[in-house]
C-alpha cells in the first residue's frame, strides 16, 4: 500500500511561496498590460518579498539556531531551505533587474522618467540642491564610524548609503560613514509630473556637506532586513497590550536577515557594512537597479497617469441592495450573498453605521483583524458606544504589520465605553463577523454578516471576497454563543450550525472529503483558499483522488499537495488565478453534501485550523449557494488569469483555447455592470436568473 506519508509527495511551504511571488513577477512581465499595472505588480513583488525575508527566512534561521532539523512534510531541514531559497532568489535577481530596466524605459515614451542628479538640466539642479537645503539636510542623519563613535543601530527596512571618505587636510586618513535616510523623506524626488530623482542620488551630492573637512571617495546604496515576527509569550504580563507596545519596539531591533546594496558596492565597502553586521555571505543581495521595489507605488500611484493602469471598476449595489429599503427589513426576507469587489462593500458598512445609529438596536459585537486607518466601521462602532448600545469589539493585536493600527482602535474603542476583547490566549482571532440586536415587536431580534475577509473598505476594493448576510435564527444563535465564548474563559466552544477552529473546522473538512470519497467517481469538490499546507488535508484530498473524485483547487498562493501523480492525485488539477484582483475568498463545493457549499475565514493551514478561532458557514440559501458555485467553475475554467501547477512544483500560464476566451475578473465586471443596468427587480428569482447568466454549470 502507498505511503501517502511518503516525503515525495509533498511540496515545500517556502519554495511554494516563492513560486507564488514568481508569478506576481511573471505580471510585472506581462506585455499585454498597461505599464503602471506592471510597475504595480514589480512593486508588490518586492513588498512581497520583504515580507518573506522578515518573517520565513528569519523563522528558518531560528530553527536552525535551535538545532530543529524537520519542519514540514518534505522533510527538508531548515539549512536545505535556507540554501534553495538563496540560489533560487539570487538567481531570479537578473530578471527582476531586466524588467525593472524594460518597464522604465518604456515608461520614458510615456512621459515617465526616473534620473539621476546629474543627469538633469542645470535649473533643475538649481531646484534640487534648494530642495535639498530645506527639505533633506534638516533631517538626514550623517554617522561617523570609528573608534569614538560605535556603528550604529539600523532599524528593519532602514536605507542609506555607505560612504568612503578621505581628510582633505591628510589624504593618508581614510574613513567611513553612513548617511541614514529616514522614512519621512519620499523615495523620489519628483521634479515635474513624471520626473523623478532617487533620494540617493541627490543625497550623494551633498555627501561632503554632510561631513564638512572630508572628500567623497566612494559610496554604495544599503538597506537592510530585521527579524521582524513578534514571539509575545502572553503569559509574562496580565497587561496584554503592554506586551504588544514592546513587542513593536523590539520589532525594529530582530537580528538582521538581509542586506541589499547598490551597483557601487566593491568588495571593500560590503566588508566594512559587514564586519558590523555579521550578515551571512548569502544573504547579500547586490543590484544593479533600484533598492526598495516597494517604493514604486510613489510612481504607480501618479495620478496624471492613471491611464497606464488597469481601466478602474466602480462596484455595485446589485438587486436586493440598490433600493432604499431598510437593510434590516430586507434581511429578514431574505439572505444575501455578495462577492466584492464586483458588489460593493458599502453595505456591510451602511449596516454598522445603521445599526449604531437605529434606537432599536440593543447590542452590536463584532471581530477586528484588519480595519485600516480612518475607518468608517471603527467610527460607526464608537458612535454607537457613545450613545449607549452595548458593543463588543474583539480587536485583534496580532494581526501581522497591523497591530499598531488596531492598538490605537482599541484604546479609542474602549475610550467610548465599548467592551473590547485583545484576543484569546494562545490563539489568533480570523475569523470575520457581525452580530447586531435590535428590538422588533417587543422581542430581540437577530442580524448577522459572516465574510471570508477584513472589514476593511479600501481592501475590499481590491481583494476578492464573499460577505454573508442573514436573520436566520440558526446562524445568529449560533453567533450568539460564539461571541460568548470569546469573552468568557471557555475552552470547549462548539458551534451547531457553524463551525469553529481550533476544534471544528478540520474534523469538519476532512469529513467532507471522506464524504466524496465514499461516492467515488461520482465525487466531486472544488476548493478555493490562499495556501493548503495542512498534512492531513492533503492526504485526505489523495485517498480521494484515489477514489475516482474529481478534484479542483483554487489556491492562490503556497500549495504542498503535488498534482497529478500516478495513482496518487490524478484527479487533482490545481491553479491559480493572478490579476486585477487579489484572490482572498476561501469558498468550497462538496458535491454530494446536504449543504453543498461553504465559506470560512480559514485557509487549509494548520495555523489557520490549529491556532486561531475561525469560522465556517455553510450557505444553506438555495439562491446564495448557487451564485458561489457559479463563480467557482467560472474560475475553474478561466483561461487568461489562470497558472496551473505541476507536480514537480512549477507552474505553467493556461491558454485560452480557440473556442472561448474567459478572463473571470473581466467576466464578473461585465457581469455585474449589466445587471446594474437592467431592470432592477428585487425579487430572489431575478437574481437566481442573473447567476445562471456567469457560465453555465454543465
């Protein structure tokens, strides 16, 4: 009998990932795309790959500190993966260079140029050493490096340059420096619309008033990489936001994990970088290109050249949502299923700032994990505080690079009177959910919204993501104990109709899978998350492969499952879809269940199903449930958006055939601005006719 725990079988979380950046890479490449929009997806790939560095490359290094040599079902060891993520990143370094180099140059016939100071007019020079004198020498920080003055601390992300310098009053003394460029300075220089000036290069300019008594010999662009994954052992402090505070601050002092420097940088200059930092050899990253991809939004983000950008879509209020009626009233008549950002999320905000402001509502209580600045929701929820409704808002403090943002919500939630809960020990809360009560007819009644991602509107303008609304007494008695369970000292939660991590959701997925399993060739499932890591999901989706069950998965990001090996997942074809959009739903179809579809905050990872409180809803609303399974097979047949991964891990970009061209983000706009144009019937049966439109389910 096959070992399904064979190492073989599995690919490895980080080389995935990398997989993953990859074919945000392979848009940036795209030619068919307007040019901003490619700079855009150049940008997100470095931002990306920070991510990656700060947090998977400095856990790796840790593990291998500890000694740890297993951490996955591949079983490579921590050093295997360190070594195999250098080679392959140092390896896709010329192609980001080549399309970085390809992409600006492009830009230049479009009125877009980046320059260097010395390639500009003498007026313009004028302009940049004036905007150097008022703008940068204030707040530039020059260091001197020597006996007397210690290198100094570099923060994670910091960038600047390091300098060579020689006495001008003894040519035999020679010294270096850095030149610290703090965050509060643009990237660039913009002197015109679409004229910009790397900071470095004007900065270099002034290098020797920055050090009076000295001549510039050299000088090289560094920025630098922090551990920054906060490890908070919860139980050193009752006070849990204290913990967090310092948690923050030491975040910006984690050990080093990179460093990248510029075209200048000799051997002499990263041994003397390096003699302080101590950062392995491999580690370095030299470019002959910008530092800090990251910092191309400034340009993506010109809005004189929005025309170089995917054509913007506005979202819509589709039929029951584009009348006037009160959201409550029309909840109780029916569910409704939105998938933004084609159906806007406006709604989901009108129906916390209804709530907060309605003298028939009682209570609102709600999960936090990512609500952004300036947030509508967070406002409506400390109106309602202030006014006398009952809130509870669970704020998640770790939520990852969010965590000063929600610190300072839930000081100002707690501020108004609201009753805020900062997480439950052990666990991250993901899951996403609303629960509002309000006096009807002398009785309490109930209101629910269940999603699959944040509340937060500007997100929701990019991300893909589904929003569940209903009344129903099952589900909203059920959000009822969840939310009890958050704020008592519980450990047993169990939900009835929904179903919660860490104790429900996998025993519930890994029952679905054996469900179609049992059917055999009659099975079928579609599953749509961001990454499926966990081991034991991935053998269930083999033994069902096995079966005969007809398999697809949507997983946007990392996937350890390898498909299409002989008798072992033959039936399992897995894509992924890169676009306009950013895939975030996790959405699932189980042929031969009851309820057939769900939706959940969890992806199939262990963190998402072992370490944090996550919900799983299915959708029983006939109308609902056939507008999620619609938009799945019209994914699964994209064939201009789609990659299609091979066992051996790579991917492959799906051709359109001759038959049919389906772009499913395009198809959806459409779809969604014709029923936004037609007769708008509020009727459930006028939209089940709509859904049939998307693509066909045979």
């Amino acid at each position: 009998m096959l070992n399904l725990k064979n190492p073989n079988l599995y690919l490895n979380r980080e080389l995935s990932w990398l997989q993953f950046n990859t074919r945000v890479l392979k848009q940036a490449q795209d030619e068919s795309l307007p040019l901003l929009e490619r700079l855009k997806f150049l940008a997100i790939y470095g931002t990306n790959l920070d991510e990656f560095y700060m947090i998977r490359v400095a856990g790796l290094k840790k593990l291998f500190a500890a000694g740890i040599i297993v951490s996955g079902a591949d079983k490579l060891t921590p050093l295997e993966q360190l070594r195999e993520i250098r080679t392959y990143l140092h390896q896709e370094q010329q192609v980001v260079e080549f399309c970085r180099s390809e992409i600006l140059k492009k830009l230049t016939t479009e009125g877009i140029f980046v320059k260097t100071y010395d390639e500009v007019n003498q007026a313009d020079k004028n302009y940049l050493n004036r905007y150097f004198s008022e703008n940068v020498y204030p707040v530039i920080i020059p260091i001197a490096i020597d006996a007397t003055h210690p290198f100094p601390h570099l923060n994670n992300l910091s960038f600047g340059l390091i300098v060579k310098l020689r006495d001008s009053d003894n040519e035999n003394i020679e010294r270096f420096g850095l030149i610290r460029v703090p965050r509060v300075l643009s990237r660039f220089v913009e002197l015109s619309s679409g004229v910009y000036i790397p900071v470095e290069s004007l900065v270099a300019r002034h290098v020797e008033e920055l050090f009076p008594g000295y001549t510039l010999l050299k000088y090289a662009v560094f920025r630098v990489t922090r551990n920054a994954d906060i490890a908070i052992e919860e139980e050193e402090a009752d006070d849990f936001m204290e913990i967090l505070e310092e948690g923050l601050k030491l975040r910006r002092k984690g050990e080093m994990v990179r460093l990248e420097v510029g075209t200048n940088a000799d051997d002499e200059i990263i041994n003397f970088f390096n003699r302080h930092t101590n950062v392995y050899k491999d580690d370095i990253y030299k470019f002959n290109t910008l530092l800090n991809l990251a910092s191309l939004w400034q340009i993506v983000g010109n809005k004189d050249f929005a025309h170089l950008l995917a054509p913007p879509f506005k979202p819509k209020n589709l039929p029951p949502l584009d009348n006037t009626e009160d959201i409550f009233t029309t909840l109780e008549k029916q569910d409704i299923l939105m998938y933004h950002p084609y159906e806007s999320f406006e709604p989901v905000v009108k129906f916390i700032q209804s709530a907060s402001k309605d003298p028939d509502v009682v209570s609102i209580k709600m999960t936090l994990y990512r609500s952004g600045t300036n947030s509508p929701i967070v406002q409506a929820l400390i109106n309602a505080s202030e006014s006398g409704k009952q809130v509870t808002v669970m704020v998640e403090l770790k939520a990852r690079f969010d965590e000063e943002n929600n610190l300072i919500w839930a000081k100002a939630l707690e501020k108004s009177g609201a009753h805020v809960i900062y997480g439950i020990r052990g666990f991250k809360v993901h899951a996403k959910a609303t629960l509002i009560t309000r006096r009807k007819n002398g009785k309490l009644k109930q209101y629910a919204h269940l999603a699959t991602g944040n509340y937060n509107p500007a997100t929701a303008k990019i991300y893909t993501d589904m929003s569940y609304m209903t009344s129903k007494d099952e589900i909203t008695n059920d959000l009822t104990r969840f939310f009890h369970f958050l704020t008592g000292f519980s450990k047993k939660g169990k939900l009835n109709e929904l179903y919660m991590a860490p104790s429900q959701i996998k025993p519930k997925i890994l029952s679905l899978i054996h469900n179609e399993t049992r059917q055999g060739e009659n099975g079928e499932i579609i599953a749509k998350v961001n990454s499926l890591v966990d081991d034991d999901i991935i053998r269930a989706l083999y033994k069902a492969s096995q079966a005969g069950v007809k398999i697809s998965l949507i997983v946007r990001g990392i996937c350890c499952l390898k498909p299409g090996l002989e008798d072992v997942s033959d039936n399992i074809r897995v894509i992924s879809i890169l676009g306009k959009y950013l895939e975030h739903p996790r959405s699932f179809y189980f042929k031969n269940d009851a309820s057939q579809v769900y939706i959940s905050s969890a992806d199939w990872m262990p963190r998402n199903l072992v370490r944090r409180i996550e919900l799983l809803t299915a959708i029983k609303d006939k109308v609902s449930k056939e507008k999620i399974i619609q938009i799945l097979k019209l994914q699964c047949n994209d064939n201009v958006l789609s990659h299609e991964l091979k066992s051996d891990g790579s991917y492959f970009k799906v051709k359109d055939d001759d038959t049919k061209t389906i772009n499913n983000h395009k198809h959806l706009e459409d779809y969604v601005n014709r029923v936004a144009k037609s007769s708008k019937k509020e009727s459930a049966s006028h939209t089940a006719e709509i859904i049939d439109s998307i693509y066909p389910l045979n």
